[in-house]
C-alpha cells in the first residue's frame, strides 16, 4: 500500500514537472516571436501633437516659438493640417499664461507656411466684425420698427 502511494506521488511529481517544463518553453518561445516582431516594426514613430520629451527623443533638433493664448487651438489645428510635428508647453508662472510650441528643426518650411497661415487667419479675425456688436445693433433697429408699427396702429385707430 504504501509503495503504491509513493508510485503515485512520484507519477504526480514527473507529470506537473512536464507541465510547468512545458509552460516555460512556451513562455520563452512567444517572448522570442514578440522581441523579433517588435525589432521588425522598429521604434514607434510619433506624429503630430506629442509631448516635448517625445519630441526631443527623435534626436533631430528641436526649435520654439511663443504663441498667443487666445489663439492656440487655431495654431494646432493649422500645424496638423501642415503635417507638422510639434509639442506645446504652458508657462504656468506667467500672469496671463504663454505657451511655447517647440518643433522640429527639419520643420522650418512648412513651419514657415504654418506661420503665414495663422497670421492670416489671426489679421481676418480682427478684421471681422464682432457678433454681438451686429447683434446689438439688430436689437436697436427691431425696437425702432416696433415703435413705428405701434404708432401707425395708432394713427390708424384715429
């Protein structure tokens, strides 16, 4: 009896020894395939917005510019569409907070472009007249047809 239960117990030893023998060559084959898979892809490749750590870790130079707060989403929105890879920072110290967006040194043209955009975009603006000043306006010439109709139901009444 008892040699029956050390059979089994050493049966149950050699088997799970297998098992966990087996658990580890199939761990360490599919690290093999991720690491030859991941040196295949190469290192991934940030594009557009990034952070300015990203930015610089792409070892190509790096450039900055102040640029207004009133006016940073346009900015993003123009350096998209332009393709460019840029990171933007917050001075949290300043008063009225400034923002610097770096780029990268090889951007400069359609850097260059990005700029002549913005100031365009930023000169139509001012240009534009303001909504709620025509809204105002709209306001006082309703009120000036109101008075009139109600007059001339007057004089009609009379």
């Amino acid at each position: 009896m008892q040699e029956a239960v050390e059979e089994k117990t050493i049966n149950l030893a050699v088997n799970v020894t297998k098992l966990s023998w087996r658990a580890i060559v199939g761990a360490v084959r599919a690290y093999i395939a991720y690491k030859r898979h991941k040196d295949m892809v190469g290192p991934k490749r940030y594009r557009g917005k990034q952070t300015v750590k990203q930015l610089i870790s792409q070892d190509q130079g790096v450039t900055s510019m102040l640029v207004g707060d009133e006016s940073i989403k346009q900015f993003e929105r123009i350096a998209k569409r332009y393709g460019v890879d840029f990171a933007i920072t917050k001075d949290k110290f300043a008063d009225p907070p400034k923002y610097t967006a770096f780029f990268k040194a090889k951007d400069i043209d359609a850097l260059e472009a990005v700029m002549d955009e913005f100031e365009k975009t930023k000169a139509f603006q001012k240009q534009r007249p303001s909504v709620l000043d025509k809204l105002e306006h709209y306001k006082e010439v309703s009120k000036e047809q109101i008075t009139k109709a109600k007059i001339r139901v007057k004089e009609m009444v009379r």
